[in-house]
C-alpha cells in the first residue's frame, strides 16, 4: 500500500485502466481526510474467548455480497482468499479449519470498502466483532494496511494478508493486459511491470517491499505462489 490514500482507493481490484466500481472523490484534500479516519486506534480486536470461532464460507459468502456490489472487488476479495488458503494450506502445513481462518481473513478483508470507505477496515472488524469472530482474524485484517491503519502485522496470517494484497492486484493487472491471461506468465514479467511505476501505478511498490520484508520470504518466491494459485482460481 502507498505513502498516499490515493494508491489504496485506485488499487484494490489492480485492473490497469478499468475499475468500475464506485471510488470517493480523488481530491488531495479528501484523500487526507479519510486517511485520517482510517486509523484504528486500537491494537486489540476482539475477545479471547472467541479463539477459534468462524462463520462458514456461505455465510462469509453472504456477507460479501451483501456489502459489495463490484465484481471486481469481489474477484480481488476472492483472489486474495484463495492464495491465503492455499498459503496456509501448503507453505503452513495448517489442518482444514485453520486454513479457513486464512481464507476468511482474505475473503473479508476489503467488505466494506465499497460502502463505507472512510470507515474501511473499522466497520467490518466491529461487524465480525458483533459475530464472536476469532480475534486472529480480526487482527489479521486490521493489520493489511499497517500504513492506513496503524496496527502491525505480528502473527504469519498477518504478514501473508499484507503480503499478498497488493501483490496479487498488480499481477491480475499483468494478466488482463496479455492476450493469454496467466497462461505463460513468467517471474521476469511480473517483475519488469513492478519496475514500471506507469503500470498499475496505484500499486505501491513500497508496501509490497515492506510486506515481504515483514513476512521474512523472498518477492520472488510470493510472485511465483501467485502466478500458479491466481491462474487456478475458478469463480
């Protein structure tokens, strides 16, 4: 994520020129003001006591869809999800239920940006709050924007949350412009389009450099995992 709320307003569904879904006004001096707001001001969500408590995927599903109405937020939600799972799944060695919590946390991440974007990342953590949600989850999702938010990643599913977000953006961007999708895609691409800062320019850089270095795994490593996962997601 940028230095600027800007980036974070234009990035989340990482289409390179055609983002349809509603954004606030791109104005300097409102872009401060919900940067501002975003800021959670708490380092603790939840109760202890929730620990381990979910909502199943259909209900996840629902919440999804009754808050957001893009399509391709939806796919950028859904996107993150299924790499967080398969993270868990594969690099974590997490059984089924843990590997939900990842998938949840990715799958809900963004739910009420489109609605309530100056209060982004507060109204879905009280509405999971509300629910008895595992405070992991919550803290996971607090944390994906440490620069919006003011709260740092501290446990795996945190860093990967931070670390897949816009990194999974800027990649689906790569792939609508070339004429065979994910199909062939290779590493040197991916990071020949990173370097480009014309392309996808709402993509912090910086935000994926600082995600990787808090998650202690190489960029590389995180754009190939994505390239394979991404190309497979079915919706």
């Amino acid at each position: 994520m940028p230095g600027s709320i800007l980036n974070k307003i234009c990035s989340l569904a990482a289409v390179v020129s055609e983002i349809d879904f509603k954004q606030p006004d791109n104005s300097f001096s409102t872009a401060l003001k919900i940067e501002m707001s975003l800021l959670l001001n708490r380092n603790i969500f939840g109760n202890p006591a929730n620990k381990g408590r979910v909502i199943s995927k259909n209900e996840a599903l629902q919440l999804l869809n009754k808050w957001v109405v893009s399509d391709r937020l939806k796919l950028h939600m859904l996107q993150v999800a299924y790499i967080m799972q398969r993270w868990a799944a594969e690099k974590e060695l997490l059984d089924g239920e843990a590997q939900w919590r990842w998938e949840m946390a990715g799958l809900l991440h963004d739910a009420d940006w489109e609605k309530w974007p100056d209060e982004h990342c507060n109204k879905i953590i009280m509405e999971l709050e509300e629910r008895k949600i595992d405070p992991d989850i919550l803290h996971a999702i607090a944390s994906h924007g440490p620069n919006y938010f003011g709260v740092e990643p501290v446990t795996q599913m945190d860093k990967m949350l931070y670390a897949f977000d816009e990194l999974s953006g800027l990649i689906h961007a790569y792939s609508l412009m070339r004429p065979e999708g994910y199909t062939g895609m290779e590493l040197k691409g991916v990071k020949k389009r990173l370097k480009e800062k014309s392309f996808a320019a709402n993509v912090s850089r910086e935000d994926i450099q600082d995600a990787c270095l808090k998650a202690g795994l190489d960029m590389d490593e995180l754009i190939g995992f994505i390239i394979l996962h991404q190309s497979n997601l079915k919706i």
